[in-house]
C-alpha cells in the first residue's frame, strides 16, 4: 500500500490482485470455505467491503444482472450474474463460473455467504479475515484491492470508462479514468496497449444503459 500526499487530499493506493495472487489464494482456501467464497464474490462483483456482506439472491433481477445501491454513494452497481458478459467482459468467463461454484455452498440465505448463525458478516469481520488470510499467505494485497481489480481486468478486456464503472459502481470518474491511464502506460512499454477510452464528458450519464 501506497500512501501519496497531495495538497487537496491523502490517496491510499492499494494494488490490484494479480494472476499470481489470485492463483496462490485459491491452492490455500478451495471451493467450500468460507474465505474462498468471500474472495471470489469480492473479486467478481467488485463491490466495497460494506455492500458485499449484504448482496444476496434477492439483488439478482429477472434479466440475470445483480443489482444493488451503494452505501458510500447511493449510487447503482449493475454486474452480470447469470446474464450474457459483454463483449469486452467474454474472457472473464472462467471467474464467474468460479465464483458461483464457490458461493453454491452457502445458498439459502439472505446473503451470499452468511455467518454461523445465518445472518450477515460484519463489514470488520470481513475486512480482519481477509487481513489475516492474505498476512497468512505473505501476500501484500487487500479486500479493497479486489475492487481495484475489477476495474483493471476490465479495461483490459477493452472496456470504457463508462461501461467499467457501470459494474463497479464507481460515480467519481477520475478514479476509473487513473485506473485506464496506469493500464495502458503499462501496456505501452510491453507493445501491447490498448487503446482505450478515457474521454469522461458523459461521466455523470446513467451507466446503466451499457448492459442489456
């Protein structure tokens, strides 16, 4: 984690969870454990530690998008659950399949992946298991890291700034704008960038036209 200080504000920087990270996550925690199903919900949906506890079955609309209104920001998130991905979503397939599989276990409730006693975890519970699951695995990566990844994987499958934030439920474009910039500089000296789309005109237009 990364801390930089501007004159209008703090940033704390948490890195996004790589292939590596993801890889050494799942040999430790497998399918029917409570800490795999948590980290494949977080990494699929994209959502803050806060609205991931309470996301359950009853978010997931007809049409097979799961839909929920943040808590920081009131803002809609739309993330595809069992509907078709977007083009530029396809090669991210393998991770929804995943994460079902490993939620499947814990169905029946109110919430994804409930507590002992069948209610929601607490924001801080989820936050302290993940802390002490990644320190387990010597992994310098975070809960809110997730969200990050997200976004990444995102645009690098070609999605815009726009269609991006629709499934993270991002409202302040300028974040997922930086996250599109990082990327592609980064792809640009390995000769493999992307051009993508980084105009925010139309940020503040409802995002929820981008999905089916």
């Amino acid at each position: 984690t990364v801390t930089l200080r501007t004159k209008r504000r703090k940033v704390v920087r948490r890195p996004p969870w790589t292939p590596a990270h993801k890889a050494a996550y799942r040999d430790r925690w497998p399918i029917g454990t409570v800490p795999r199903a948590l980290m494949e919900l977080y990494n699929w949906t994209g959502a803050r530690a806060c609205d991931g506890v309470l996301l359950g079955p009853q978010n997931i609309r007809n049409d097979g998008i799961l839909e929920y209104r943040q808590s920081k920001t009131g803002e809609r998130a739309y993330v595809p659950w069992t509907s078709p991905l977007p083009a530029w979503a396809a090669h991210l397939e393998p991770e929804r399949q995943m994460m079902l599989a490993a939620i499947a276990p814990f169905a029946g409730h109110l919430c994804f992946v409930p507590s002992r006693t069948g209610k929601p975890r607490s924001e801080k519970a989820v936050i302290t298991l993940f802390q002490k699951t990644c320190r387990e695995l010597g992994l310098s990566v975070s809960l809110h890291g997730l969200r990050k990844t997200r976004a990444v994987e995102s645009i690098d499958g070609g999605a815009t700034t726009q269609q991006g934030a629709a499934w993270t439920g991002h409202i302040d474009m300028r974040e997922y704008e930086e996250y599109a910039r990082e990327f592609d500089r980064l792809k640009a000296v390995t000769g493999t960038s992307q051009q993508l789309d980084l105009d925010v005109s139309e940020s503040r237009l409802d995002v929820r036209r981008n999905f089916p």
